[in-house]
C-alpha cells in the first residue's frame, strides 16, 4: 500500500482529444514477511553442530517516485465529465530505506516444540538506494471524472493504473511495482 499526490496540465487538442502531463509524488510500499530455518549451525568454537536457526523477518521497504506521466486522452461524449486516457510515465528515485525487525529462535533438534537461547530482536534501518534502479518508466491508463470549481479551474477524480515495464529492483528477476 502506498500513496501519491498528483498535480496535471491538461492541454485541449479539440473537444474529444487531450494531452495531459504533470507531476507525481508515489511512494510504493513492498512488505515482506519470511520465516525460514537454517539447520545444524556451528555456535562459538564447537565443532559439532549444535541447534537449527530459526530466522523471522518483518520487513518494510518504501520506495519514493517523483513521476513524470505524459497521457492522450479521450473524451467520447463533448458535455460528459467522464475521459478515458493512456501513455506513459517515467520516475526518478528520491529515496528507498528498508525498516525491519529480524528475530533468530535456536530449535532444539531433538524436541521441535522447545526453543533455546532467543537473541532480542534486531530493529533496523538502512538505505537501499544502491539496489534500486534511479529510473522507472511504465504504461499507464486512466479513467477520470471532471469536477468544474470554476470557468477556468476543476478538479477530478480519477483512478490510474500503472504497469512497470521496468525493474525497480537490481537483481531481483521479475519483481516490478505496479
């Protein structure tokens, strides 16, 4: 879940047709939750495994777009408030920090069911920039309600879907914020 804050210039090519752009603040949010046990793992000096490791991650990762959309859109009806636009977007990073909180559980081998030493949880913080990519670009298509406030000046209400044809992560496959 994240939010954005869109400001728009729309310029009228007749009365069916525009050319919106513009500027937008996105902050996407990638959440992610693991569990997963490392087994016989060496503590201290001993030779002999001892314990498997058990490893819980929450992990909070907000990435911070200002995007820059260039739309064409469509107005099927003249007098109708109702538009239908597509086009493009690119994005630039302003920021990427990961919050989490990491916790590691030792499991008795021998009886599942009973943990041992648990460390205390490992809150962090740290920047993320440097597995991000700078740039985003995507395809984005809109559907939009015009409120008239004025001769001159109306507000609307919109809802917007954007498909990254980019990834944003370095390194991570096919992992896309859309």
């Amino acid at each position: 879940m994240g939010y954005f804050i869109n400001l728009s210039v729309q310029y009228n090519i007749n009365s069916k047709l525009y050319l919106k752009s513009g500027v937008s603040f996105n902050q996407y949010n990638l959440h992610i939750d693991y569990e997963y046990i490392l087994q016989e793992i060496h503590q201290g000096d001993y030779d002999s495994p001892i314990d498997d490791l058990k490893i819980i991650g929450d992990v909070n990762r907000p990435l911070i777009f200002l995007n820059v959309p260039v739309m064409f859109g469509y107005k099927p009806i003249d007098d109708s408030p109702f538009s239908f636009s597509v086009g493009s977007y690119i994005g630039f990073l302003i920021d990427a920090k990961e919050k989490g909180i990491v916790k590691y559980l030792f499991i008795d081998a021998d009886n599942p069911s009973v943990t041992g030493m648990k460390s205390e949880d490992d809150d962090y913080q740290t920047n993320q920039k440097e597995y991000a990519n700078n740039l985003d670009f995507g395809i984005s298509c809109m559907l939009d309600y015009k409120l008239p406030l004025s001769n001159k000046v109306s507000g609307v209400i919109f809802t917007k879907f954007n498909y990254g044809v980019v990834n944003v992560f370095k390194g991570y496959g096919t992992t896309k914020l859309k």
